[in-house]
C-alpha cells in the first residue's frame, strides 16, 4: 500500500492497490484485498447467481480453461487461487 503526504497540515492519505485481471480480456480494477475480485468479475459477466454459485462456476470454467485447481469456499481462497495461477496480479 503506498502512502502519500498531501498539504502543510500533514495529512497522510492512503491509495487502494490496483489488481490486473487476465482472464479473457484484461481488467485493471482498484480493490482493497483481492477478494474483491469477484464482485468485479460477477458485475464484468452480468451475473444474477449468489457468491458462491457464482465463484462454483467461474472456478470450473478456469480449470476447464488452463487444468488448475481452484478454490472457492471463500473470496480470498478463490483470489489466492487465481494469483497462484497468474490470472490475478496485484500490480500497484
């Protein structure tokens, strides 16, 4: 997380991380963990099913995709699964 110190009164302001996502195409979002990538992903795929079915899904289609395992009981397994797997990158 990068800290910036802005004005005379010393205020110091903090600045999301900003995550890359290479899935299909590629989609730079800022986040404050990387569990919040599913959201994003739900909302870019127009998704009306809740959470979990959702991330059940999207964890099939990836290992379809590239033959990984995917975990999906939580937005942070699932996010640490797609990192370790190089389709989500924590770039800023």
């Amino acid at each position: 997380m990068k800290y910036f110190l802005l004005g005379t009164i010393g205020r110091i302001f903090t600045r999301m991380p900003r995550y890359r996502l290479s899935y299909g195409d590629v989609h730079e979002f800022d986040a404050q963990g990387a569990g919040e990538v599913v959201p994003v992903l739900q909302e870019r795929r127009k998704s009306s099913e809740n959470e979990i079915a959702f991330m059940r899904r999207a964890a099939m289609e990836m290992c379809e995709w590239n033959g990984r395992n995917y975990y999906f009981h939580s937005r942070e397994a699932f996010a640490g699964s797609m990192i370790s797997h190089g389709l989500l990158e924590c770039v800023d």
